[in-house]
C-alpha cells in the first residue's frame, strides 16, 4: 500500500489525465471517485478535453508529469508489438529536452565525484551546457594536453526522483493489471520492469563508458564508424568525459549535400554497419536515433550516446538470420518452424495454423516493390503475429526490432531509394554460410584448438587407465538417453499393470468359488455372502486400477 505522498501524487496524475481527456483509460479514477466534486471548482478552461486526438493527448499527458514519465514514454513507443500504431508514433515525438540544471551545481557535482577542482582536471570548462537531458547534462571542456572533450553529468538527486516514481509507476500498473482487462492485455508490470531496467542502467555512466570503449574496439579499423574515445581517469558513476566529436547532424540533409556527402553511400553504410554490429560484432548500438549521429570526413560516420545497447544469443542470431533469409524466400512454413524450434513461441504451437497467419500478415507486404520494404515493420508484424500464439516477449529483439526501424527511417531519409535488403542479403548469406557447413566445421574447429592442446597430454594416460579397466573386466559404461528411461517408466508401468490385474483377477475368482462352495463347506456359513462381497469388490478395485495405469 503506497503512502500519503505517493498516494497524493497518484491523485495529481488522475488530475492530469482528467485534465487531458484521459479518464476513459484512467481505471484508478475509481479509487478517487469521492473527490471528483473537486474538478467542478476548476475552470472549464482547464481541460484540454478531447480537442485533439487521443495519441495526441497522451502525448501531452506525459510531457506535463514530468521528464521521468517523459522517458517513460519514449520506451514505450518503442513497444510496438503492444501499442496501437497511431500512439507509439505520437510517444516517439516526445523531446527529451528538458531545463539545465545550474553549472555550479554540476561543477560541483564533479569535483566531489572525481575529488579534485574542476581546475585540476579541466583547462577549460564550459557554463553552458551542449545539451540536456532528464537524466544527464552534457558541457564541453578542455583537458590541460589540449585536446576538447564533453563532460555528461547525471542530473543531481535524479535516482531518488526515479525510484519513487517507479514504485509509484509498479502500483499503477499491479492496479491496472487487477481491474483492468484491456490494461492486462498491455502487460503493465512488465512494461514498467523493462523501463526500470533502462533508465537505471542509463544512470550508470561507467557502464556507457565501457560501452564505448567496447564499440570503439570494434570498429578500431573501421572507414565506416568512428567512436569516441572515453578519457578512464575521469570517468566515476555519474561523470563521464569523452573526446569530443563534431561533424554534421545526420537529420541535416541540406548540410550534407552543401558538404558534398555521398547520401546513397552513407544510406547503405548504415545498413552495413547495423548488421555487421548484429551479427559479427554481437553488440549493437540500440539508440540510434539522428540527434545521436553525425557525419564526419570521408563519409564516416560519428556516434554518441552509448547508454543502450543490444546483444542477442548465438541462437537468436541464427534464428533471426535463418528468419530474414526465409522471410524473403517467402517460406513461411520455414518461419513457422524457426519460431517453434527456438521456442519463441510455445513448442506445442501448430505450425500450420501460425504458417498461415504469417502468410496473411506477410502477403500484402511483399505485393510492393523491395526496396518499399521495411525490415523494422516486418518484424513488428511478425511480433504482433506471435504474440497471438503466445510469444514470449524477448526484450533483446523488440531491442534489435526497433534499431532497425531507426536504421531504415535514417536510411531512407538520406536514400529514398535505398533497398535494404540488397545491401543485407550478401552479408546475410555471407553469415550463415561461415556458421553452418564446411566454413563452420573449420571455424568451430580453430576454436576448439586450444582445449585440445591442453586435454592432449592427458590422452594417453586416460586411454591406457581405460584399457587397464577393460582387461580387468572393470569397465562399465554409463548411459543414459531419455527414450531408455522412458522404456524404463513403460516397463515398470507394465509390471504394476499385470501384477494388480492377475490380484484383481484371483481375487474375483476366490470369490465366485466361495459363492459356487457356499452350502458345501459349513465352516464358511454365515461370514461367506459377505467374504464374496468384500473379495469381489476388491478384485473389481485391483481391476480398475489395472486398466487406469
Ligand atoms: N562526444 C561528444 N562530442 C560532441 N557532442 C556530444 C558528445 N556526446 C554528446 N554530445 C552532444 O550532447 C547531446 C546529448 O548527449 P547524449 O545523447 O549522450 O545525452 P543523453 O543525456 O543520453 O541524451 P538523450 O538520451 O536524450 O539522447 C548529443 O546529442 C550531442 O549533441
């Protein structure tokens, strides 16, 4: 049971949800019913009652709670697979852009988190701030070796703000899921744990850092992608300093075409960048959104930003590969099956049946030209299918779902005629061909090198103890596989079953010999009408049982 302040401010947010239309979807509205006298003191001017659309006035809802449930938000929109389309377009404007917090406050906030003046740590620090967030400030400095750097800073007493409103945002959501059969359908609590997770992991800027430095190893030799090197000795929890980059917004089309970029090739480096990250890489940049990419010399592009980032199982990438590629074979029978076999949908599916609503789905996509074709919705449809036949929400695709719609929205903005999957395909192909097959026995082979040179010297030891045991007669082997010990089960099975069907038989027998020698055998008389009874309905029990075993 929340207190009186959470209590309060879950009235405030009633208010706030009144005040913008929304008391048809507000199930607590309930719990607050006695105050509703309240609203007639306000003034009619107050509401914003139903003047625009009802995304629209979600939209502003969440911008008028406050940045946390701006974030809250802009996550959501990502959840395609829960929303309805014309609401998640309308989160995904929301602008993360809120007021600075003071300079001397993040100055002070730094000097406590590295222990020293901003003097000794910094030539140069700038006042006002490049950019800030609802969670971090970002300000531009310069180390004392010269080179320029931006300095992000959490915004002061933010993981108190958050935690309050999670739990607040948890009560919701446990209320909504009670009352509420439309709300349950949006799987309230999980949304709210999937939000927990990365707002608080994006309040951790040494594990940004280390994104960085990580992705920044990965493309070390890269002509495609430059990323910003991390300055270590600076970096704490809630301070990080990197290299500073500058380069021209990647929304900017106009900038670039007076700076003579190649847009056609910028769009399939994109594309090339994405998957090499997705599939060679396993580690994705999974916040690509334009304010957080630039362009820089020679086509290059720069990023910024690494607070979320994706990685998927050995497996999900094969699925998801063998997926794309059967996708556009149009097999979907082999997406059905590829479903099933990583069960991201229950194993006790019927293939047919889901074959046949991804052909529905699928179809009229394929009816228009390639290169009209969006990846990020097909997988967004595909999703929707599912979780019709019960998927299980896999947060690292919805992750990899939604990069890629940001990849096919940036490409296309720079490309129109960008055709993703040609520039996929190959690469595509390229993969599955090194991970199954001849290429892949290779591979796997290398890899396993190394054991094999350490088990190597154990191997004549163990050959010559295993020879010794098998002249001496020790040797036993131990094996085990699911279909003996199923044999197993079915034998004893067997057993119980004849056991009790010959007492149930005897049994019966007995008693209609005592009720063939009544008369005959004196010392019976009396007790024998209620031994044939008693013996009888017990060999009819052992019977029973028999046939149920
Ligand atoms: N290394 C950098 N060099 C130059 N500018 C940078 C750098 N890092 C960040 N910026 C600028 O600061 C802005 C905010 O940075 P960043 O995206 O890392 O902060 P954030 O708090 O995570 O914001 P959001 O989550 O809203 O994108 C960037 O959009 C960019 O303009």
């Amino acid at each position: 049971m929340p207190g009186f302040r959470q209590l309060w401010r879950i009235f405030t947010i009633q208010l706030v949800l009144i005040r913008y239309g929304l008391d048809e979807v507000v199930f607590a509205i309930h719990l607050f019913r006695p105050f509703r006298f309240l609203l007639y003191l306000l003034p009619w001017n107050w509401f914003h009652r139903k003047r625009d659309p009802r995304a629209v006035r979600i939209r502003q809802a969440l911008e008028a709670l406050g940045p946390i449930y701006v974030k809250f938000g802009q996550i959501l929109s990502t959840r395609r697979d829960l929303l309805p389309d014309d609401i998640a377009v309308e989160l995904a404007r929301l602008q993360d852009r809120v007021p600075p917090f003071p300079s001397t406050q993040a100055r002070a906030l730094i000097e406590s988190a590295l222990g020293q003046s901003i003097a000794t740590s910094f030539a140069r620090f700038e006042d006002t701030p490049l950019a800030s967030a609802s969670i971090a400030q970002v300000h531009s400095a310069t180390l004392h070796d010269g080179r320029e750097v931006v300095v992000k800073v959490v915004r002061p007493g933010i993981e108190r703000t958050i935690a309050n409103d999670v739990s607040l945002l948890y009560y919701m959501a446990r209320l909504a899921s009670r009352y509420s059969r439309e709300a349950r359908r949006l799987r309230p609590v999980e949304v709210v744990h999937e939000f927990e997770t990365t707002i608080m992991d994006e309040l951790d800027l040494l594990r940004e850092a280390a994104n960085a430095s990580q992705l920044r190893r990965n493309f070390s030799d890269s002509e495609m992608l430059y990323v910003p090197e991390v300055y270590w000795p600076l970096c704490r929890r809630n301070v990080m300093v990197m290299e500073r980059i500058s380069g021209i917004p990647v929304s900017d089309i106009e900038a670039l075409r007076r700076a003579d970029v190649d847009l056609q090739l910028l769009s399939e480096r994109g594309v090339e960048i994405f998957f090499t990250q997705v599939f060679k890489h396993n580690f994705f940049h999974a916040d690509m959104h334009p304010g957080n990419i630039f362009v820089g010399r020679d086509n290059r592009y720069l990023a910024v930003d690494f607070g979320i980032m994706g990685t998927l199982s050995p497996e999900d990438q094969r699925y998801l590969a063998e997926n794309f590629l059967a996708f556009f074979r149009r097999d979907y029978h082999r997406v059905a099956e590829l479903h099933v076999e990583s069960e991201w949908v229950p194993r006790t599916t019927r293939v047919d049946e889901f074959e046949a609503a991804i052909r529905t789905v699928c179809e009229p996509i394929f009816e228009r030209p390639l290169k009209d074709i969006s990846f990020g919705q097909l997988l967004l449809r595909l999703f929707q299918t599912a979780r019709r036949f019960d998927m299980t929400v896999q947060p690292q695709l919805v992750l990899l779902q939604k990069t890629l719609l940001n990849i096919e929205g940036l490409g296309r903005q720079l490309n129109p005629d960008l055709d993703l999957w040609r520039t996929a395909k190959p690469f595509l192909e390229r993969w599955m061909s090194e991970q199954v097959g001849a290429r892949a026995f290779v591979g796997n082979l290398k890899q396993s090198i190394p054991q094999w040179t350490e088990a190597l010297p154990e191997l004549p030891m163990l050959i010559h103890r295993t020879l010794n045991q098998a002249t001496n007669g020790h040797l036993t082997v131990q094996w085990r596989s699911e279909e003996i010990t199923k044999l197993r089960h079915e034998l004893r099975r067997a057993n119980r079953r004849n056991a009790m069907a010959i007492t149930g038989t005897g049994l019966i027998v007995s008693a209609a010999l005592i009720y063939g020698l009544d008369g005959y055998a004196p010392a019976m008389v009396g007790g024998a009408p209620l031994l044939t009874w008693v013996l009888g309905i017990a060999g009819l029990g052992f019977l029973v049982s028999a046939w149920g075993e």
